[in-house]
C-alpha cells in the first residue's frame, strides 16, 4: 500500500548499551494505465473476419498489449495457448 513507512533497527550489546537508528520508505502509487478498447462492433454472417483497434497510455510505459477474446471464450482461448507451450 502507498505512503511512508518508518522502520527502528535497536541494537543492544554485551554491555547493556543501545544504539538506534530509524529508516523511513516511501512507497508511491502505481496509476493503473489508461485502455480504450473502441466502440463495440456487429459482425453479420457469412462474414469471419473483423479489424479491431484501441489504445492505451502509461506514464511508467507499457511492458505489453494482448487483445484477447473476453468471458468464457477467452478463458478458453488461454488454456488453449498454455496447452501449446
């Protein structure tokens, strides 16, 4: 969770003497990136092929994009791809 943490490290000795000292960390926020997957599409029979297009932004930048089918036919879709590797 973001904020600011303080961490205490105490030592005592073989002699009942302490020392101390206090550690302070900062977490900062991971702003969730910004995807916008386009308009919904209709797509009438015969036809079996569609373009589908969207974009996304990131401050920190974007490590990857998938578009991948959603609800049970993408679940479908990912076990299908884990059964190939």
């Amino acid at each position: 969770m973001a904020g600011v943490y303080s961490f205490r490290l105490a030592v005592t000795d073989n002699q009942s003497g302490i020392g101390a000292d206090t550690v302070q960390v900062t977490i900062l926020s991971n702003d969730l990136p910004e995807v916008n997957a386009e308009k919904d599409k209709i797509l009438p029979l015969p036809f079996n092929s569609v373009t589908l297009s969207g974009t996304a932004s990131d401050k920190d930048g974007i490590r990857s994009l998938k578009c991948l089918p959603a609800g049970r036919q993408g679940d479908r879709y990912q076990a299908q791809q884990q059964a190939m590797v």
